[in-house]
C-alpha cells in the first residue's frame, strides 16, 4: 500500500527539484527558445552539468527549502495548538470518542495499531481514561506508519468500519491485546465476535469514505509534526516520549482550571 504519512512530502520535494533545476537553467542563461527545442536528453545533459559544476547552489536551495518547511510546519503547529486551547473540542471532528460529553478537556491520541509503543501507550490510557472519565474525553486518530509497518493501514480501515457500527473501541481494544496477531484473520474473528453486519463491514472498511477520514488524520498530525506514534495533545498541550500517568496528571491539572 502507498504510504500516505509521507506521500505528500515526497510529492512536493520532487515539485521543488524540479524547480531548483529549471531555476537553475534560466539563470546560467540558456536562451528559452533554445531551451523549448533541446529534447529531454539534451536538458538532462544539461542539467546534469549545471549540478556538476555548481553543487553549492543546489545544497543552498535544498537548505533554504528545509529552512522554509521547519518555519511553515511550526507556524502551522502553534496555529493548531492555540486553535485547540480556545476551542478543544473542534479538534475532534468526526473522530470516535469515549469519556467527558462535555468536550472541554479533549485529549488527542495519534496512534498505530501496529506500533509496539502505543500498545504500551494504550495501557496506560486505558487507566488515565477509566479514572477521568467524567473530565477527559479521549479522542482517536489515525496515524498508521505505512513505511515500517505493513497491518497498520489495514487495521485503522477495519477499526473505522467497525465504527461505523457503534464498535470503534471495542475493535481498538481488540486490535491492541492482540498486537502480535494483526492480520485479515484478526479483523475477521473480533469483527464477527462483535456481531457487526460484515457485508457492511466489508464494504466500509473498503469505502472511499474510509480513506479520507484516515486521510484527514494524517493531514492533522502533520500540520502538528508529528513523525512518530504515540503522538498526543491534550487542549494544546503536546506530550512527547513515553506516555506515563504522572505526567498525563501534571498535563491534565494544568489545562483544567480555565475549563472546569
């Protein structure tokens, strides 16, 4: 499957090699009605040279490109955490929740089905969860490393059909106790012991629908920065690292007092 955390970067960095290049010819003056009749590899050739005899000017444009998308993705990332204080609840969306109806204090969970450490993640969260459920809402998204781990995306297409039928959590609990087990037979047994109608089943965690909820997940996390799981924010606070209950404690007292 394609990897859909990092397509987008990959998509726009050849966008911008691309236009290093072009850049790059203009500038060294080849004459543009010469350039529109040179074929591919004549300005292959061409480029090729440029690169060759001028290697510092593409190191300076790759570190200013890299400079430009650190600036852009923290403004990006205060822009949400600022948006996410004021307002904790318009993070979730469509995303399945558990705890607090009121939404004043959300906490985000970025996840993988398949990462060994938001299983541990999940433990502890589960406990967090249980003690502060009538002040937390806990809120699930999507964040499968498609890269280093081959039942993550079909995992997250399976937890959000059984969703669709009211058992989002149940299929999440499933997924993490059984880490070790995640394939097609996994999805298939814990989907039929929640008694879910698998024809629709089948069809939602096959559906368009699926891949852009999951595809809105990544979007989030990446405005965030995020590039690992678990990820989490809790009313604009960003908790990094091994999830711990101390410190979901120490996060939690300190974003309660303008909420509660």
């Amino acid at each position: 499957m394609n990897n859909l955390l990092f397509w987008f970067k990959s998509r726009f960095v050849r966008f911008v090699i691309v236009g290093i290049c072009i850049t790059l010819i203009s500038f060294f003056s080849i004459p543009p009605a010469f350039a529109s009749r040179i074929d591919d590899m004549q300005l292959e050739a061409k480029v090729l040279r440029i690169i060759q005899e001028h290697p510092e000017a593409i190191l300076e444009s790759v570190q200013a490109y890299q400079q430009r998308q650190r600036e852009e993705q923290q403004q990006q990332q205060q822009a949400f955490l600022q948006q996410m204080k004021a307002n904790p609840r318009g993070a979730i969306g469509t995303s399945p929740t558990k705890g607090a109806a009121a939404q004043n204090i959300v906490l985000l969970v970025f996840s993988d089905f398949q990462c060994p450490y938001c299983a541990q993640a999940y433990k502890t969260l589960k406990q967090f969860a249980a003690k502060h459920q009538d002040r937390v809402t806990l809120t699930y998204k999507h964040l499968p490393l498609t890269n280093i781990h081959s039942q993550a995306l079909p995992a997250a297409f399976s937890a959000w059909a059984a969703g669709q039928q009211g058992q989002f959590w149940a299929f999440h609990d499933a997924l993490f106790e059984h880490q070790e087990t995640l394939g097609e037979a996994l999805y298939q047994s814990t989907a039929k012991s929640l008694k879910l109608d698998m024809e629709q089943f089948e069809r939602d965690r096959n559906s368009n629908a699926a891949s852009e909820a999951i595809r809105q997940d990544i979007e989030m996390a990446q405005a965030l920065g995020a590039n690992g799981t678990p990820f989490l924010v809790m009313n604009g606070e960003v908790i990094l690292g091994a999830v711990e209950i101390p410190q979901l404690e120490d996060i939690l007292a300190k974003v309660s007092p303008a909420r509660e």
